[in-house]
C-alpha cells in the first residue's frame, strides 16, 4: 500500500533525475569479459541510491497520496453506501492535499531544472539549462495533454469534495492520471533528451538514438503493438462486469466472510 507506489514514483523520477549505472558496451566483444553484460549498477545499492535525492522522495511520496485519492475516489464511485461515502469525502481531502502540494513542487523543479539532452549528430549527451520546459515548449501538444490531465486530475477531486451527490470523481481523475503520467514519459524521452539518464557516467545515459533494437525486433514489436486495442478493449469490458453492480455493506460483509 506505501511501498509499491512510493518504489514506482521514485522509479518514474529517475527517468528526470538519474540513476547511478554504468553502460560498458566494449563487454560484447572483450573476450576476457566474464559476461556479455553491458550495464551494471555503479554501486552495491543497486538503485536504491536514487532514493537519498530528495526530489525522487518528493515525486515518490507524490504517487503515494495519488494512489491513495484513485482509491478513495474509486471506493466511492462502487459502494452504494452513504456512510461509507461521507467518509470518504473526508479521507479524501487528507489524500488530496499533500498529493497537489508535492505534484505541483516537483512539476515546479522539473520545469527549472538542467535535463540531460544530446546532440543527435554526435550522440554525445550534455546538461541543458531549463531542458524540460524548452520540451513542453517545443512539443506544445505535450505540454496541452499534461495541461487537461492535470486539470482533469483536479476536477475530479474538487467536485467530489464539493459536490455530496458526485461520485463519478474516478473517471475524469483516472483519466487525468493517464494523460498527465504521458506527457511526462513522453517529455522525458522526445526532443533528442535521454530519457534514463546516467548520474556516474553522463554518456552512459540512454537515449533513443542508442537503446533501440535492431529492425527485425522493431518490426516484432509493431506488429505485437496491433494487439493493444483488443488488449484495451478486454480491460473495458473486464471493468464493466466487475463495476456492474455496486457494492453494499452486505457485499463486504459476505467479502470478509469468505
């Protein structure tokens, strides 16, 4: 319930900040090489380091009250409890607060802060002051879907916690999240930046340009990628049934029972 989701933001953070890992690409062809394995972590803590930087934690903690307003929002939308519901206004509040707080600090810092960019001509990786937000300047359609999902994200919250008669907060947050957690994976790689950036080895970092596959296995995952509607469309009709019926105290109680 915490540690899943902090692992995940803090995860998803490092694709702004770095990680401490090493590419050694001569390991495919040093005979003496124990391994043909290019990358390693620079230290022993295998990542985890990633998590003494206190704007991983921040985005991080970030995720935490965000998984927690989803499921507060959720719960109210399927149980057909007023009780419950009330409830739910309140803890709902408590999740959402800190979650704005820390959402709009880190965007603040992800927008001042020197990204790590590379010279498509030359494949050689630098800092760039203001990298991010010359991103969602430049990609202006990035930065309008991280506009609507944030204030999709906010409306959800704000009319619940407003509004005792809506309990439909799930659908424009959840999708909110969605658009919202695109536009930053999509910031964090388009626009010749790396989108895993490498804090012991600058030019360790990976980037479009020097991570992708050969053809053959580009190819595969095209065609692989024309299954993702039937996948989507499952997942639609899977939360249908599911969210069919709404749950009462009765429901949980048999839950509990079971």
């Amino acid at each position: 319930r915490f540690v899943g989701p902090l692992l995940l933001g803090g995860a998803v953070a490092t694709f702004f900040e770095g990680s401490n890992f090493i590419i050694e690409k001569n390991n495919l062809v040093d005979i003496q090489a124990l391994t043909p394995i290019i990358s390693r972590w620079a230290n022993a803590s295998h990542g985890l380091d990633a998590l003494l930087n206190p704007w991983v934690l921040v985005f991080g903690f970030a995720v935490v009250f965000l998984a927690r307003v989803l499921g507060i929002l959720y719960v109210m939308n399927n149980i057909n409890d007023e009780d419950i519901r009330s409830r739910g206004s309140v803890r709902l509040i408590g999740a959402a607060v800190p979650f704005v707080i820390l959402f709009v600090a880190y965007l603040v810092h992800l927008l001042l802060k020197e990204g790590f960019a590379y010279d498509p001509a030359t494949g050689i990786i630098f800092m760039e002051p203001f990298k991010y937000l010359n991103n969602f300047i430049s990609m202006w359609y990035l930065l309008i879907i991280l506009l609507i999902g944030v204030v999709l994200v906010l409306f959800g919250i704000g009319k619940t916690i407003v509004s005792k008669d809506y309990i439909g907060g799930i659908w424009p947050a959840g999708i909110g999240t969605v658009l919202t957690v695109l536009a930053l994976l999509l910031c964090s790689a388009w626009n010749n930046t790396a989108y895993y950036p490498s804090t012991a080895d600058l030019q360790s970092s990976l980037t479009l340009q020097n991570s992708c596959s050969s053809e053959f296995t580009l190819t595969t995952m095209f065609y692989v990628s024309l299954l993702v509607p039937f996948v989507l469309a499952y997942i639609v009709y899977a939360w249908h049934v599911i969210d069919a019926k709404k749950l009462d105290k009765d429901d949980i109680k048999n839950d509990h029972a079971y």
